[in-house]
C-alpha cells in the first residue's frame, strides 16, 4: 500500500516537512473519491509502467464510474491545496513563536550579558586606579617612613650624645668637687 509520502515525495525534500504536511492532508481527507484517492490511483498506476498521460486517463476513467467530475476533482484539489496552504500558516506562525522564544529571547541574554561585562570592565577600571592611587599612598607612606625612621634615629643619637655629655660634666663635675673641696 502507497503511503501518502509517496505520493508526494520529492528529491531533495524535508522527510519531516513533507510528513507532517501528509499527516495534515490525512486528518483533512473528504470522504469518498475525491483528489487524495485520485492522486493515490496515479501513483499507483505509474508503478505499473503507465505514462502519465494513459495513468491520468485511467483514474479519471474509474473515478468517473463513481461520480467523480472533472469540477469535482478540481474542486477537491483547490481544498487539499488549501489545506496544505493553511499548515503553512501554522507552521509560519509556530516558527515566529519559535523564533521569538529561542532567537529574540537569546539576543536578549546577549545584550543583558554584554551590559554586565560593561559594567565589570568599568568595575575593573575603577578598582585598577583605586590600587595605583593606593600603590601611591603606600609608596609616599613608605618614604616619609623611611625619613621618621632617620629622623627619629638622628634625634635619639643627639640625645644620647647630650646625655653623655651632661653625664661626663657632672661626674667631672663631681670629681673637681673631690678634688677642690
């Protein structure tokens, strides 16, 4: 038995595309003889080596005897066109939900995440001259250290040389009293 597939496969054609389109005409089938079973007959007939032309004539000949018209059958192709037509909109519009979900909802992320980085950047630019100015403060603190800590030794070394000399008056100081008195 012909799949519907069959009878509309195509090189070079979307397997999945084309089943879901034949689900589509399958679920919309008219009753009675009509394009879809006329079409069906084709196929069939040209898997028996008919040409076109004689297979056509053929079915239509058949389809005939059961009160199918040539209008019938145009009519009824116009409906399956339009059925096909219709899952086409669906589709169109499932893909916009598609797109609008997975792409537009990505580049979104994208946008929000490239803000993000902006802001880190700025952050980073922002802490990287919060440490030069602290290298800076650090490097003054560490020379006005260097120079209290001479300063300070300087002044103790005058200290101890005064100290040493008031101490060396006094005990000569002492020793003259000693001596003279």
């Amino acid at each position: 038995m012909l799949t519907t597939q069959s009878l509309f496969a195509s090189e070079g054609i979307d397997p999945k595309s084309l089943e879901f389109l034949c689900t589509a005409i399958e679920k919309n089938n008219l009753p009675g003889f009509d394009y879809f079973e006329f079409k069906r007959a084709i196929v069939q007939l040209a898997t028996l080596q008919l040409d076109e032309p004689t297979a056509f004539k053929s079915a239509f000949a058949t389809a005939s005897t059961m009160g199918l018209t040539k209008e019938k059958l145009l009519e009824t192709t116009a409906y399956y066109r339009n059925v096909v037509e219709k899952e086409r909109e669906h589709f169109d519009s499932a893909l916009e939900n598609q797109h609008a979900s997975k792409v537009f909802g990505r580049q979104q992320e994208i946008v929000r995440l490239q803000d993000q980085i902006d802001r880190h950047k700025l952050e980073i630019t922002r802490l990287q001259a919060e440490i030069s100015q602290y290298l800076q403060q650090a490097e003054l603190a560490e020379t006005t250290l260097t120079q209290e800590s001479e300063r300070l030794e300087k002044s103790k070394n005058s200290f101890e040389k005064a100290h040493q000399s008031v101490l060396l008056t006094i005990d000569r100081d002492i020793e003259l009293m000693h001596q003279y008195l």
